[in-house]
C-alpha cells in the first residue's frame, strides 16, 4: 500500500479534503464531531502528516529561532516557556540557543538557524553585539526579527521591561530609606539594560545627598558569580556603601553570598536591592527588595510580535515598505522586602 494522502483521510471520514486539512491545522471553525471523525480516520489510515511537503508548499518552516544568554536564570526560563506557548498555540516549534553572552557563539547559533530556514528570529543580543552584523546576516534570507530585553537603540522590533522606569523606582526606594551612598554591582556594561537601569537610578537620585560608586571594575557577568567578584573589588577597594543595587536578582545571589563571607549581613550592615523579581527572591534571607519586570507579560507580547511579523512578511504586499518599529515596554513595579526594609542609617 502505498502512502496515505489527506485525500484518503477525507474520504474515510466522509469530509472534504479542505476540512480535513482545517481539523489537521487545529482549526477552531471545524464542528467537534467532524473534528473526531477526522482524527479517527488518522488513526485508522495511519496517517503521517508530511511537514516537508507543507513547508514547500507554504514556504514557511513553521519554526522560531530563539536565542537567549542562558537559562539558568530563571528570568530567561520562565520568559522562554511563555514565548514557547504562544508558538504553540499557532502550530509553531522553537528552536533555542544560548550564547552565554559571546558575540562569536551567537554567530555560529543564528548562521545554523538561518540554515534551517526558521520563520522568524527573537534575539537577546550577547553583551557586545554589533547590530550592522546582524542586520547583514538577516537581510539576505528576510527572516524578521524581533529584539528581546536588550535593544540596539530601539532601531528594530523591541519587546522588554522599562529599564529606565525600572531603575527610578528602586532609587527613589532607597531615597527615602536615608540611603548616602550606593553601588551598582555586575551586569556586561554594554548593553541597553545595564545602561538605562543606571540611568533611572541616577535620575531618581539626582539632587539628593546620595552618591553611586564609580561603576568602573563593577560589572561582570549576569551570573552568582559575577556578583560575587563585583562585590569583592568593590570591598576590596575600601568601600562599604549603604546599599548595593545588583544588576538583577541573579546577581544579588552572589551579592548575598560575598557579604556573608566577609561577615556582613545583608539587608543589616549593607541594604541590597535587585531587579527581576525571579522566582525565589522572596523567600532569601532576608528576602530581596527588588523590581518586577514580568518575563511572562514580555514573552507574550514577544511571540505575538514575532507571528505578526511573519504573517506580514507572507502577505502579497509584504514586499513593499517595512512596517514601522513596534517597541513595548512593559511596566516595572517595586517589591520592597527585608533586604532594605530591615536597613537603618549607620550612627556616627
């Protein structure tokens, strides 16, 4: 016998060849009991459903490449999970790679991607990413893109937290606190979320008596351990600061862990704040003041982006102009918690 076809499916269910194809691709305009005939009569024919054959015929993959720095961060986890939902939802699988924050593993990730001729590209560009590089890389295959957490000077499709925002609450939190002088711990210095957190945290301070370290020798990587070195030259060079903002809550795990060592408690001798609010954070000792950015609000809107783009880029006038930049920010919100809560100015 040779190979089952859809036809044949449609003929033992007693249903067109086109409702059967609707019931194949999930349709929710095909009644339920037509729905069951036809998945029985898959069952029964031993249907296999050809991916190939459809990807030439609709030239699509039905694949997203996804590209993030890691996934030990439960950030990065819980947004992936949320991006990965919404492609399923359209009959979409994702492909995911991580750079761990180095341009040169970022290319060979995105060239393999290209390769396998994904429909639509997302990109949490590594620390030091040149954008003409990517845009070139791009250009000739017309895979669209869409930029997440970490932005080009919004010169492309953008989904991510309002870092800005981000940083002005956690400054003005402190503010109030009494706090004098504060340090920024960790984070690859070149890149947008590094870049506008201090800068709403700068803006929030401004005017007051609070003074932020020279952030010189402070970064690192977005890691345990590169909060844990951060806050070691910082010590190291003779400062013990009010407070200790961490890049993200990630950091703060190895800001908590190099004051224990030094035999300083957090959120007693040095307040510490963090952004993210990633699973677990409140439950530290003492549990983390830090900002929300909501990774699932970003991964969803994220996906809706990407499969918008990809459907435009189908259409018969997707040749013509390219759509405007669309950028969503989602709003921050402050969670205050021990780790600053508990903090009293030193005596004289």
């Amino acid at each position: 016998m040779g190979r089952v076809t859809l036809t044949d499916v449609s003929r033992h269910a007693g249903v067109s060849r086109s409702t059967a194809s609707l019931v194949l691709n999930d349709s929710p305009s095909v009644a339920p009991e037509t729905t069951r005939k036809v998945r029985e009569a898959m069952k029964a024919l031993g249907y296999v459903y050809n991916r190939h054959a459809a990807m030439l015929r609709n030239q699509r993959s039905m694949t997203l490449g996804l590209v993030v720095t890691e996934v030990q961060n439960p950030y990065f986890a819980e947004l992936a999970m949320t991006l990965e939902d919404v492609a399923d939802r359209s009959n979409y699988a994702v492909f995911i790679g991580y750079s761990r924050d180095d341009p040169a593993r970022q290319r060979r990730l995105l060239d393999r991607f290209v390769e396998r001729s994904i429909d639509g590209l997302i990109l949490l560009p590594a620390g030091d990413t040149q954008a003409a590089e990517i845009d070139e890389l791009l250009a000739s295959s017309g895979i669209p893109l869409v930029l997440l957490a970490r932005h080009f000077h919004l010169s492309h499709d953008y989904v991510g937290a309002d870092n800005v925002e981000a940083g002005r609450l956690l400054g003005r939190h402190l503010r109030a606190m009494g706090v004098r002088t504060v340090a920024m711990v960790g984070g690859p210095q070149h890149t947008s979320a590094r870049r506008e957190r201090e800068d709403g945290f700068l803006d929030a301070i401004a005017g007051s008596d609070m003074t932020m370290s020279p952030t010189e020798g402070l970064f690192g990587e977005a890691t345990p351990d590169g909060g844990a070195d951060a806050t070691r030259r910082l010590l190291d060079r003779g400062e013990i600061p009010d407070a200790i903002v961490a890049y993200s809550d990630i950091v703060a795990v190895g800001v908590y862990a190099e004051l224990t060592r030094r035999g300083l408690e957090p959120g007693r001798d040095i307040a510490v704040g963090g952004f993210d609010d990633i699973a677990g954070s409140a439950h530290r000792t003492p549990p983390l003041t830090t900002v929300a950015t909501f990774p699932t609000k970003i991964g969803e809107k994220c996906g809706e982006l990407i499969l918008d783009r990809i459907g435009q880029s189908l259409t018969p006038n997707g040749a013509g102009s390219p759509p405007a930049h669309s950028h969503h920010l989602v709003a921050p919100a402050l969670r205050v918690r021990a780790s600053t809560a508990a903090w009293r100015p030193r005596r004289p």
